[in-house]
C-alpha cells in the first residue's frame, strides 16, 4: 500500500496557478474566435466560397472544443481547491485527537512515579519562575530540565537549572541580577545527555554586595555519556566614582602695603587655595597723596600683590578605581566514559576608572596704588602703581585607574576513557581608565593705579600704573591609567584517549584615560586713570596682557596590550585689558 503525503497550501496554490493558466487561454479564444470563424471568400467564384466555409466550419468546431475544455478545467480547479479543504479539514480534526491521546497517555504513565517520587515519568521540567526561580527536572526516565529564572531584581542570585533524568540534558542556569552570582547548570542525563550552561553573573552596582561583579555559574556536568556544560560569564565591574571639588571658598587676602614717604610698597601676595579653594585675591598696593608747598616730593603708588594660586584638582577628591570583573564560570565535567569537558565562562569586563577633580581657578591680582603729587614751586611726577598679576590655575585632578578583568572560568575535565578537556575561559577586558579633571582657570589680573600730578607753572608728569596680566591657566589632570586584562582560566584535563582544552586567552587591557582640558587664562586688567594740570605730560599706562591658557594633562598609559589615552586639549588664552 503506498502513502500519500498532501499539503493543503501546496494544493491550493496549485488550484489557482490551474485557474490563471484557463483564464489566459479563455482570452486567447476569444480574440481569434471573429478571425477564424468567419472567413471572407478571396473571389466571387464558387471555388473561393467553398474553400472559405471549411476554414470558419474549422474555426466554429475549435471553438466548441474550447469551450468544452474551459469547462473541464474550471471543474478541475474546483476539484483541487476542495480536495486541499478536505485535507485541511482532516488534519484539524485529527490534531486535537492525537494530543488528547498523548496527554492521557502521559498522564497514566507519569501518575504513578509523580505520586510517589513527585516527579514524572516522561516529560521537560518547569523553566524557573519568580517565586520558583530553580528550574524543574526533566522526567525519571526522558526528558529534559527546565531553564533557571534570570533575575531582574539587585542581589539575587540566578535560578538554578534543572537536571535531567535518564535521558536528556540539563536545564540552563539564570543570569543573576546585579551583583549577584549567575545559576548552575543543569546535570545530563545519568545514561546519556550533555549539561546546562551556567548563567552570567550580574553587573556591580553600588551598595549592592559591596559592589562586586557577580560570577558565572558553573556548567552542568554530564554522568556516563555526554558533554559537560559551558561556564557562565561573569559580571562588569563597577565603574569608579568620579572625584568631587568641594566649594571650600577662596582663600585669605593678602595683606595690603604699608605707606611710606614717598613710595607706597607693594601690597602683599593672595594666599595659596588648598582642597580646592580659589585662591585668594592679591593685597593692594599703598596709594601716596603728597600736596601742598611743604610736600615738594614726586609721588608713586605702591604695586598690587599678586594673586593666589588655586587649589589643586586632586586635592580636592580622589578619583575611584573601577571594580575588577566577575569571575568566569567553570565549565562542567564531561560523562565518565564520554563526553568533552565544558568550556569556561570568560571573565567580566572590569569598570571604568572614575574622572579627576576640578583644579579651582587662580586668585584676583591686586589693585595698583594710587598716586598723587602736588606743589608749587618745582615740578612733580606721579606715577601709578601697576595691578598685581592673577594667579595661576590649579592643576586637574588624575583621572581613576581602570578595573582589572576578571578571571577566565576553568575548562571542564574529559571523560575517563574518550574525550577532551574544556577550553579555559578568555579574561575580562580592563576598564578604561578615568579622564583626568579640568585645570583651573587663571586669576584676573589687577587694575593699575592712578596718577594725578598738579603744578602751578608748565611739567608736571602723570604717569598711571599698568593693568595687572590674567594668569595662567592651570595644567589639566592626567588620565587615569587602563586595567589590566583578566587572567585566563586553567584548560580541563582531557581523558585517557582524550587531549586537554585548548588555553584560553589573558584579557586585553584598557584604554588610557583622556587627559583634562586646560584652564583658559585670566584676562588681563585695564591700566589706571592718568591726569594732571593743563599744561603737562600725561602717560597713560598699558593694559595687562591675558594669561596664557594651561596645557592638556597627559593621557594615561593603557592597561597590557592596550592603547594609551588622548592628551587633553590646551587652554584658551585670556582677553587683554581694556584701556585705562
């Protein structure tokens, strides 16, 4: 007896591929019925109008014919199309019957060992849930375990999967959920079947687990004969914390000048700012006013002090390391007899160094001392005093360094007899190295005194004090150096025919961190007021120039087998003062 094997859809699109094909022949038929079927006489003789009847006799009787087989093949069309629907129509009513049929059949089989043992016969285990986060085992006899519960909730372990039992492999283990370890595989089958995977293991995250990486989960092993599972990969490491600059404020004023005969003395230097203070604002210089005919002096203003020197980055905070990768997991054993190992889980990726602290901006140069000098019976001369310069920028803070990779996880062991070991698990990857912080931006620069000169007859000279120069940016921070790459896992040893895993590789180390910006230099400051009488010279005085912009910090070296990092990008240079 032969079988037949029909699809309904194949017939079906049969049924109108025959339905096209008739409705082009149809047309045909119709366009050559007016030409072949009457046919004109070529003369007027009896000859030509016997011979033109036979020829439209012959086309009248094809077109019989055609009419016929359009017919047939529309009867065809309709066979095939009700024949696919009969098909169709048989296999829905069969379908429910032979699942009812196996689930009873099942269900007879697998209510005595269920009942006893509290597991069945014949059957997959339950793929973990929420609340059951371990996956089910497979039936006593066949069947395969059930997937473990990837966790979506911090600090929960992945769910564990489920075993096989005579027959079958192993359930695969859930990913855990950040920080937490990644779950088991599955065991194979005991006669025949291969292990479950190990899950991955859960990135860092802060306050969970001390922010540790979660490890893989270990691969199921099989019994007798069959492959042991792949390791889980661990988790990434935790990204280091950036640095904070505290707003300590800015440091004390200098100390203003003290007056003396003539000259007035420079006023003291802006204090230092530490932990991230500004530094402090330059001490004015002393201003002279000699007047009268008792006071025949020329006159200077003493000079501004300079400002103080902002509060280095580093100071202010120290940059986090990033956290080291998870380890990966170890690969399961082969069977007894037969079977290759597991090959180890690769190592997590290690976290990013955190960014440098913000180097605080340099402090306001002094303001130049006023001067001025009057008399009655010999010339006078005032000169202003010149603005103090604007401190320097801090110097960014040093970026974090990169996390080391994880571990790779071990190779799993051959079988006894025949197999090979596990591959040894790849190490992480090193995190990249945290960018260095900005420079401080330099001080304002002072502005210059003014100089006011009076006298009686003609020359008197008034000469006002330059602008004080912006200063210098501060350097940026260098970038924080890469991790290093993961170790790789130990290889599984092979069996008696077998050979060992192949090694596997030490991770790649992270890229340096990216050098911080410069601090844009401080603009310089306009030149004092220069006056006096009507008939005299008057100089006015320059303004203090902007301060240069710092350099980029240096790019951090990268971690083994890596690349270093950028260098930062130089600081822009301060705008020049206006005039006095």
């Amino acid at each position: 007896m032969s079988f037949v094997i029909a699809v309904p859809d194949a017939l079906a699109v049969a049924a109108a591929g025959v339905h096209d094909i008739g409705s082009v022949i149809g047309a045909a038929n119709s366009a050559a019925a007016a030409l072949t079927t009457t046919v004109l006489p070529a003369a007027a003789d009896e000859v030509s109008t016997a011979i033109a009847g036979l020829f439209g006799a012959h086309g009248r009787a094809y077109q019989e014919l055609s009419a016929q087989a359009a017919v047939f093949q529309q009867r065809f069309a309709q066979a095939m199309l009700g024949g696919a629907a009969a098909y169709a129509g048989a296999e829905a009513a069969n379908a429910n019957p032979l699942q009812a049929v196996e689930e009873n059949v099942l269900a007879a089989i697998n209510a005595p060992t269920q009942a006893l043992l509290g597991r069945p016969l014949i059957g997959d285990g339950a793929n973990g849930t929420a609340a059951n986060p371990d996956g089910g085992a497979g039936g006593l006899l066949l069947g395969n375990g059930g997937a473990g519960f990837s966790q979506t909730a911090n600090g929960v372990a992945g769910g564990n999967g489920g075993d096989a039992g005579f027959f079958g492999s192993g359930g695969a283990g859930g990913g855990g959920g950040a920080g937490a370890n990644g779950g088991h595989g599955g065991s194979g089958g005991v006669l025949y079947g291969n292990g479950g995977a190990g899950g991955a293991g859960g990135a860092a995250l802060v306050g969970v687990n001390s922010g540790t990486a979660g490890a893989g989960g270990a691969g199921g092993s099989a019994v007798l004969f069959g492959n042991g599972g792949a390791g889980g990969l661990g988790g990434a490491g935790l990204t280091g914390v950036s640095a904070v600059t505290p707003d300590n404020g800015t440091a004390a004023t200098g100390s203003a000048a003290l007056t003396s005969p003539n000259v007035g003395g420079p006023g003291g230097n802006g204090v230092n700012g530490t932990l991230g203070q500004i530094g402090g604002t330059g001490g004015a210089g002393a201003a002279n006013n000699f007047g009268g005919s008792s006071f025949e002096h020329d006159s200077a203003g003493g000079a501004g002090g300079i400002g103080g020197v902002g509060g280095v980055g580093t100071d202010a905070g120290v940059a986090g390391a990033g956290g080291t990768g998870g380890t990966g997991g170890v690969g399961g054993n082969a069977g007894l007899l037969f079977g290759s190992g597991g090959a180890g889980g690769q190592g997590g990726a290690g976290g990013a160094g955190g960014g440098g602290g913000i180097a605080a901006n340099g402090g306001v140069g002094g303001a130049g001392g006023a001067a001025e000098a009057r008399a009655d019976t010999i010339a006078v001369t005032a000169v202003g005093g010149g603005g103090g310069a604007g401190g320097v920028g801090g110097v960014g803070g040093t970026g974090g360094t990169g996390g080391n990779g994880g571990v790779g996880g071990s190779g799993g062991r051959g079988g006894m007899l025949f197999g090979d070991g596990g591959a040894a698990g790849t190490g992480g990857r090193g995190g990249v190295g945290g960018s260095g912080g900005l420079g401080g931006d330099g001080g304002l620069g002072g502005v210059g005194g003014d100089s006011y000169a009076i006298y009686k007859f003609d020359g008197e000279l008034s000469i006002s004090g330059n602008g004080g120069a912006g200063g210098s940016g501060g350097v940026g921070g260098t970038g924080g150096n890469g991790g290093a790459g993961g170790a790789a896992g130990a290889v599984g040893q092979g069996g008696l025919f077998g050979q060992a895993g192949l090694s596997g590789s030490t991770g790649v180390g992270g890229t340096g961190g990216v050098g911080g910006d410069g601090g844009t230099g401080g603009n310089g400051k306009a030149a004092g007021i220069a006056t006096a009488g009507s008939a005299s010279i008057i100089i006015q005085g320059g303004p203090g120039g902007g301060g240069s912009g710092g350099g980029g910090g240096a790019g951090g070296a990268g971690g083994s087998g890596s690349t270093a990092g950028a260098m930062g990008n130089n600081g822009a240079t301060g705008d020049a003062g206006g005039s006095g």
